[in-house]
C-alpha cells in the first residue's frame, strides 16, 4: 500500500492528526507501532467502539496495534479494586477482539510493567519537567466530575506519559478528553531523550442523554453486547430533538456506525407520512435539521441498524 493510500484510511473519520508531516514520515521510516490505553472499568460501549474502528484503520494501514489495560489508571481514577479491575480487564478484551482486534494486536496489562524500578524512576523525571498547574489541567476532561479532587490525579498524566516509552509506541490514539495529555507527551519526551509520538485524536460521542461523552458510569451508553431488545429501548429513549443537528447521539450513531459501513441508510416510514427513505449522510443531517424526518422514524432506523452491526460481536461472545 502507497503513503498516499495508508494516509486516507488513517485520516477517515479523525478530529486532528498531531502532525501529518510527522505521521508520513512515521510511515516512510517504517516507525509504525499504534497504541491506544483503557482504563477497564466497566461495559465496553459505543464510545470505545469508535476508537477500536480507528485501531483497526492503522492495522490495515500497516501500524503494529498495541492495546494497554490501563489497570492502575482504573485504580488511581478509583474505578474499583485492583482485583475487580483485573477480572473486568479479561472481558475488556473479549469485546475488544469481538469488535475485530485480532490475534496480530497485542494487549498489554498496565501493571505488567508499571511497577518496575525504571518505570517509577521515569515517572519521577517526568514530574521534574512538569508544573503541577499543567498535570491538573491535563486531566480536567477526564475527571470533571469528581468532588474531592485527589493527588492520585496529577500522578495519572505523568505514568500515561511514561507508557509511550515503556510500550515503544511511534503514535498515541485517543479521544479529545486526552489532547492535554498527549500534548504534555510530546512536549516532555524529547527532553527525556524519546521521540515524540504522532497523536491522533478522535470524535467523542455524546452520552445517550445528551450529556458530552458516552460513559458507563453515567449509565448514558449502548454496550457493544446489549441485547437487540435492549438496543432498541436505549436508542428510542435517547435524547434527539427534532431539528437539532449538533450534539445529537442518535445522528451521532448514524455517522460513526452506519455510514462506515454502508453508502447510504434506509429509513422505513408509512407510506401515509411519506413512504421509505434512502439517503446518505448529507441527505440525512440535512433533513432532520430542517425538521422533515420525525426523530421516531429515525430511531427506528439507527436500532435495526445497530442492531444488525453488532449481531457478529453478539455471536462472538455467545449473547443473544
């Protein structure tokens, strides 16, 4: 595959590449190692699948994918026990290779090397280069609806930091609730003597309540193995006023899911409110902000279509 061709999969879909020119010269010089970190905290849902699709663009791009458990980021961002963190990481990653990761990517447990006497001693250089101002300010997104702030969430920046070194990763996968961090990446990891990583950022979907980000604690998500019954009841309660475009999960869903995979999307109505529909992205977004197609038929139609999608990670993991 040309640079040309690696490039347009790799860029289909993304927010922002830090940098483009850094990315092709990555790929040039063969340096392609891709990693993405999550912390296993519970369901795995379609916020985390947009981010896999993007880990499976590299892979066909020719990247080595690496997946990081991030267990003690789950515990220092208090998602529980090391153990429950340990037990739910095993699921984590049966999801992860139901959504089409594959025995070429590799999983990585964040405690199989965090403790190690260089680790720890890197993560103290790292906290030399880092003002305490800019680590809180790094975990802003990810934390802003915690009460008691605590210290554990300065440490958390300066060990994902480190990660980039320890997994030998050429470029770092995230959502946008991660820019700070990885910016404070690239900033500290030449003076550590490391390249920095090529930075790719990543669409966050909104909660199904409307809320800014799909998250199983919230209890606002459609979880990759929700039964069909409990997709369409999840998607028909989901927040999508007519007319409204922007910061809507149901179109949302529609954009990152469906037009991934299919050219355009039939929306099926009475034949007395118009009759059937096919329409593409453009077409869609259009029409529903002027308010032309009622927010029920499309929920119906994103259903039947999540529905169909997932049906392969259902199978996978024997749920029905």
């Amino acid at each position: 595959m040309d640079l040309k061709s690696r490039i347009a999969i790799i860029e289909k879909g993304v927010l922002e590449i830090v940098t483009l020119d850094e990315l092709k010269e990555k790929i040039e010089n063969q340096n392609m190692t891709a990693y993405i970190g999550y912390e296993p905290s519970g369901k795995i849902h379609l916020g985390h699948a947009i981010t896999v699709q993007k880990m499976l663009d590299l892979q066909k791009a020719g990247f080595k994918i690496k997946i990081l458990l991030a267990d003690l980021h789950a515990y220092l961002n208090d998602k529980g026990s090391l153990g429950e963190i340990k037990e739910i990481s095993k699921y984590n990653i049966k999801c992860f290779r139901a959504l089409g990761l594959d025995d070429e990517t590799e999983f990585i447990l964040g405690s199989s090397f965090q403790t190690q006497a260089d680790y720890t001693y890197k993560v103290y250089e790292t906290a030399i280069y880092t003002t305490l101002a800019r680590s809180k300010r790094s975990m802003a997104q990810i934390t802003r609806e915690s009460k008691d702030h605590k210290v554990a969430e300065v440490i958390y920046p300066l060990m994902q930091v480190v990660d980039m070194i320890f997994l030998g990763v050429d470029l770092a996968v995230g959502g946008m609730e991660q820019r700070k961090i990885h910016m404070l990446a690239r900033e500290n990891l030449p003076k550590m003597g490391f390249p920095a990583p090529v930075c790719i950022h990543i669409p966050l979907l909104h909660g199904t309540d409307g809320a800014d980000k799909m998250s199983s604690s919230k209890k606002n998500f459609i979880a990759i193995d929700d039964s069909p019954v409990v997709i369409t009841e999840k998607v028909k309660k989901s927040f999508c006023p007519l007319g409204q475009v922007e910061g809507n999960p149901v179109l949302e869903m529609a954009e990152h899911f469906i037009f991934t995979k299919y050219n355009s999307m039939i929306i099926e109505r009475n034949p007395k409110f118009g009759g059937n529909l096919e329409l593409k992205l453009e077409q869609l977004l259009d029409l529903y902000g002027k308010g032309e197609l009622h927010p029920l038929d499309l929920k119906n139609a994103v259903s039947k279509y999540l529905i169909k999608i997932f049906e392969p990670v259902r199978d996978y993991l024997n749920i029905h």
